[in-house]
C-alpha cells in the first residue's frame, strides 16, 4: 500500500480530545501533559476515577488517534517513583516504572489485558487503507473478465490438440512424431503462459485465484509438452494397438518396434504376427498364415504365451492344409512339425491325440502323393508309419493296403535293375509275408515260386558249322560223357548268345555239345571253386551266364 508520508522530525499537534487527556507525544516546548512517562505519575482526572490509556500518535503521522475521555468510576493512580538507574518496587496500585524512552504497558480496564504503547521512534505505519492520494492500478494487472479466463486454456489446448491432429492428417505422419511437434507447441505456449503470469505477480496481480488459475495453466502445458516430446514409446505402443485393432498388422508391428520391442521377447510383436497368421488362415491362405506363425516360434520364441500361441495357429494352419487341400499341402513340414507339436509339454493327452489323428492322416496322404510320383520306396515308409505308430487310426487299414500296392510296383521296378537277387527278391518276399492278405502278397507268393529264365553267352571260337547246343543238367559225369540236360537251347552262330526258358528253380552245370563229324564234343564249365552246379536258378530273378570262359579250343 502507499503510505503518506511526513517528515518524522516534525512535531506533531499538540491537541487532545475533549474531555481526554492530551497528546503525550507533543511539542517539546509545550509542558509534558502526561507525567506518567520517565517516571512522573500519570495525569489524573476526576478523582476517584481512573485513568485512560491514552492512544499515541505514530511518529511522523500527520494525524493522531483520540484519546477516550476518563471514567468517573476509575480510580487514580499515585505516581511511580522516580527513576534511580534500576526498576523501583511499585506502590500497590501504581505503574511500574519503565526505563528511559520506553512507556509501560497498563491495562485498559481493571483484569483486562494490558494497553501497548508504541515507543517513541517507532516506524509510522497505518494499517487503516490509503491515506492521501492511491497509486493507480495497470491495466494488466486488473483481473481478465470471465470470458477471457474461459477462452484461454481452451485457446491452448485447441491449439495443441489442433496442431497434432493437423500434423497426423496433413503429412501422415506417426502419432509420436505428430505429439513431438504438439509438444513442442505445448512448451512455446508454456513459456509465454509463463511471462504472462510472471508479469501479472510483479505488477501487483496477486489474487490467490488469479495466480492459482495461472499456475494450473502452465502446469497443464508444461505436462503436455514435455509428455509429447519425451513419451514417444507409450504412444507408439498405444498408436500400435490402435492399429492392430483395426487389422493393420504390418503397421502394428512396425509401431511395436519403434516403441522399443526387440527379439526374441517382444510379446506385442509377437501377439500381432499371431493375429495376422490367424486371420490368414481364416481365409484359407496357408502358405502366408505358416510364414507368420513360423516368424513368432524362431524369431520371438522367448515371447510367452504368445510362442504358444503361434504353435497353436501352426498345428491349426498344417491340419487345415492337410484337410482342405491334399493336392500340395507340405507334407514333409506338416508331419515334422505334428510329431514336436505333440511332444510339447503343454499338450494335453487330448492335444496329443489330435495331433495324432492328423499326422495319421497327412502320411496316408504323402504316401499316395509319392507313390502316383514313382518314389515307391518313400510311400512305403510313410505306409508303414501309419500302420506302427498310429495302428488305431482309420488310416492304419488303408494304409495297409496301400503299402502292399507300393511293395509290388516296387518289386517289379527292381526285377528290372542290375541287382535283381540283393534289391526285387526282399523286396517280394516281405510283400509274400507281411501282406499276404492282400492281393499283390499273394501275387508275389506265386512270382517267388515261378520258373525262371537263364541267358548268356558262349566267348571265343567255338564250333560254328554246326553250332553247340548248351544244356543245363541237373546231373553231369564230364569223364564218362554223362549229361542230363533238362533243358536244352541253340547258341547263336554269330554272337554266341542263348536263353533257357520257363527253368524250374535249382541249381544247374551248364555246358554245350556239338557233333563235328564222327566226334561229339562235350564242353562243360564250372566255377572257380570247380564246382560244376554254379547255376542257381530263381527265385524270381532271371539268371545271366555273361561271366563264362572263352569257348576252349583244343
């Protein structure tokens, strides 16, 4: 407040109240009207009657405050005794003696508190409103009107929330990017907001709820600020689920990894891909859903359960090809990956046999795919692991019957190959046995069983006019000329070739014999152990004498 002030050498008027008692505090050239003060007894007034604490007059005041007029009922009071240096014991009823330049406290009314006196030189103050002429006010220090304090903070946060929006919509940019730029707008106004307020204190705007609107305005831009520039990770995370909600996975996931989620433990990353693979996988799109439910279990395998959800969607994605589209469905993938889907700690006995049933059925389906491509050796594999790991299967007896399908074309490839003994007779001997029941068992009993063929041919000079006759005998006696000769067949002139038909199976010496002239020639071959029946006759396969000696000459 302004104060009037007036020179505090001056003196003050020297006027009392009507009725009161004068101004202790005037002129020095008037007489002292109180006595009461450097230990002269206060004035009295009617006696009998008390006297009145006087109101002293603030030095430098230019007006004094009126002194009460005495009481008739108040006792007088007798005067202190004068000052010696040291307090003096007061007579009863009396002041007690103050030292020099000090007034003593006396109570206003018998058993009431004590009157105070201001010392003499005490700082002149006036706590009652402006004396004289007030300071005029600045007119930015005057309180807004109410719609003013309306308009402000909705101004700020229109301007914040209006550049984030224009900034996402305008340039398509990230929410965290578009936060940032409302951010920093958020700050720039909170500077200004600042001053603002700052400037308003300092001119002598201090209302409590002026300053208290002002500080919960900055307070609230500040937060803002300093919220969309620093917290760009809750926002991508929030922007991210955003995303994913709408089934804008590839965002979604770009956004989880820019709010900091790396692999392998990236649960949102994780659940996303898991989410994509199954909405692919709705729309029967196999080959898409594998490769995102593939990326959860190697790339973010250490994310929780959203690993096992990707197994799930996995099993689920296999299953579904297997069913719905034989035809090219990845067998070899889909039956690797049952067996360790089943042998997860977290299927159940009924996960198991789920999975089960569907790896049944996906072997039965990769052994019919291999054998109409003439991989017959394969099929047969995956027949026979329908028949021994699944036996309960309703694939088990299909399976069976195909398998023996697949032994037989097998058998009858091999007959053909240069190892026909070691590769087409185990093969019809295990299709005679373990699937005798069906037709092509039996069909291979009766091959294993039938007559054979015998070819080769004879090396060297041999007789050509006329041409030997090569026989198979059961029996031989080369010294005295014995031969059975069961079965018998001409030797080409040219080439020295010869083929047995229909040979019952055995073991047989083969040899030749010509007539040149009177003599009969008799050639008989042996092997090289010199044991004369070498030639094994069946089963199944036809038997090649390519290995005989050159024809002797003699």
């Amino acid at each position: 407040m302004d104060d009037q002030q007036r020179d505090p050498n001056a003196a003050p008027p020297a006027t009392a109240a009507p009725g009161g008692y004068p101004n202790p505090w005037q002129s020095p050239e008037a007489p002292p009207t109180n006595p009461g003060v450097g230990g002269e007894p206060p004035a009295q007034g009617t006696p009998g009657e008390a006297p009145v604490p006087l109101y002293p007059v603030y030095p430098g005041a230019n007006l004094a405050y009126p002194t009460y007029p005495t009481y008739p009922t108040y006792p007088t009071y007798p005067p202190n005794a004068p000052y010696q240096g040291a307090p003096s014991t007061p007579l009863p009823g009396s002041y007690p003696s103050a030292g020099p330049g000090s007034m003593p406290s006396m109570p206003l009314y018998p058993g009431g508190p004590p009157a105070q006196y201001y010392p003499v030189g005490a700082p002149a103050t006036i706590p009652f409103g402006h004396l004289g002429e007030s300071r005029p006010v600045p007119a930015f220090a005057r309180p807004f009107p109410l719609w003013l304090v309306i308009v402000l903070p909705v101004a700020a946060l229109v301007t914040v929330v209006g550049a984030f929006i224009a900034d996402t919509l305008a340039t398509h940019a990230d929410w965290a990017d578009s936060a940032s730029v409302a951010g920093i707008i958020a700050l720039a106004l909170f500077v200004a907001a600042l001053i603002v307020l700052g400037v308003r204190i300092a001119l002598g705007r201090r209302a409590g709820a002026s300053i208290a609107l002002g500080l919960a305005l900055v307070s609230a831009l500040a937060v803002t600020g300093i919220g969309g520039v620093t917290f760009s990770s809750p926002i991508h995370r929030f922007q991210g689920r955003s995303l994913e909600g709408q089934g804008l996975w590839a965002a979604a996931i770009d956004e989880f990894g820019r709010s900091g989620e790396r692999a392998p433990d990236a649960p949102d990353i994780a659940q996303a891909y898991d989410e994509w693979g199954e909405s692919l996988l709705a729309h029967n799109s196999y080959t898409a859903a594998l490769d995102r439910f593939n990326t959860v279990i190697t790339v973010y395998d250490e994310s929780g359960v959203a690993v096992d959800r990707g197994y799930d969607g996995l099993f689920h994605t296999y299953a579904g090809w297997v069913r719905n589209s034989p035809s090219d469905a990845p067998y070899a993938n889909a039956i690797e990956f049952f067996g360790t889907y089943a042998g997860r700690t977290s299927c159940d006995s009924t996960c198991q046999s789920n999975a089960h049933g569907v790896e049944a059925q996906a072997r039965y389906q990769y052994g019919q795919q291999l054998f109409a491509g003439g991989s017959f050796e394969d099929a047969i594999t995956q027949f026979e692991a329908v028949q021994s790991q699944f036996s309960t299967s309703p694939y088990a007896a299909q399976a069976h019957t195909a398998a023996a399908k697949a032994y037989l074309a097998l058998g009858q490839q091999q007959l053909t190959s240069g190892d026909c003994v070691n590769t087409a007779v185990p093969t019809y001997k295990t299709l005679a046995t373990k699937y005798s029941d069906t037709p092509e068992g039996k069909q291979a009993k009766a091959a294993l069983a039938a007559p054979v063929s015998v070819t080769g041919h004879i090396t060297g000079p041999y007789p050509r006019n006329p041409t030997p006759v090569g026989m198979l005998s059961k029996h031989v006696d080369p010294p005295n000329f014995v031969f059975s000769a069961e079965y018998t067949t001409g030797v080409n002139a040219k080439s020295g070739a010869f083929t047995f038909r229909n040979v019952k199976q055995g073991k047989y010496n083969f040899s030749t014999v010509a007539q040149d002239g009177s003599f009969i020639d008799y050639v008989t071959w042996y092997d090289a152990s010199h044991n004369y029946y070498f030639v094994q006759a069946g089963p199944l396969c036809t038997v090649h004498l390519d290995n005989l000696a050159d024809y002797p000459t003699f």
